[in-house]
C-alpha cells in the first residue's frame, strides 16, 4: 500500500482535528476544552502517522485506543452535563474505533508485505 492514500487514515486525521477545533463551536469547561484539544491534536497526529507508514500497525491501535478514551472521556472528565462537548467526545470516538478496526486489516497486510484486497 502507497503512503498517503488509505481513506481511514484521512478519516482519522479529519476526525481528530475537528475534536481538536469543537471546543470553539461548543460550550466546553476547562476540563472538556482541555480534553478535547488534547486527543483530538494526538488523534490527527496518529493519522499523519498512519498516512506517511501505512504498514504501521501500531498507529492504528493508537487510533483505536484514544476513540475509545475520547468516547470514555465526558464521564472521566466530569462534562458529561455538557451536551455538545459530550457528543462530540462520544460521535468521534466512535468513529475513531470504527475507523481502526476497519484499517487493521490493511495495516497488517502492509506490514507483512502482502497486498490486501
């Protein structure tokens, strides 16, 4: 597989830079606005990783895990009262894991040199 053209690595990019900028559109406390930046800033980070070593298998497991922190986040961090800054941790990452688990298949063909179809 090429670099810089696996969609769920695009998707994971987009995904973590929109977290990254919500809370300039959403009411967010300290806690969220932090929280939000944070993972959304590594999550995109992860994509860019992914996108330039697309037999990365590691980046995609670290997509996985901060959807899955990010989804946990609103009750951890104490904003789950906060419905925008709550949607928008649970709806990317959400999508953060869907967009792992759909990469891994194509991350470990890569990575054991073999083209997956």
């Amino acid at each position: 597989m090429k670099a810089w053209t696996r969609w769920q690595d695009w998707a994971a990019l987009v995904i973590g830079v929109l977290v990254a900028l919500s809370p300039i559109v959403v009411t967010v406390s300290t806690a969220a606005a932090w929280t939000l930046v944070v993972l959304g800033v590594v999550l995109a980070l992860t994509g860019l990783w992914s996108l330039a070593q697309p037999g990365s298998v590691a980046s995609e497991y670290g997509h996985g895990v901060l959807g899955v922190l990010l989804f946990i986040a609103p009750w951890v961090m104490g904003y789950s009262d906060l419905a925008g800054a709550s949607w928008t941790s649970w709806v990317g990452g959400a999508l953060a894991v869907i967009v792992a688990a759909t990469a891994l298949p194509a991350a470990t063909a890569a990575h054991r040199g073999v083209i997956a179809h």
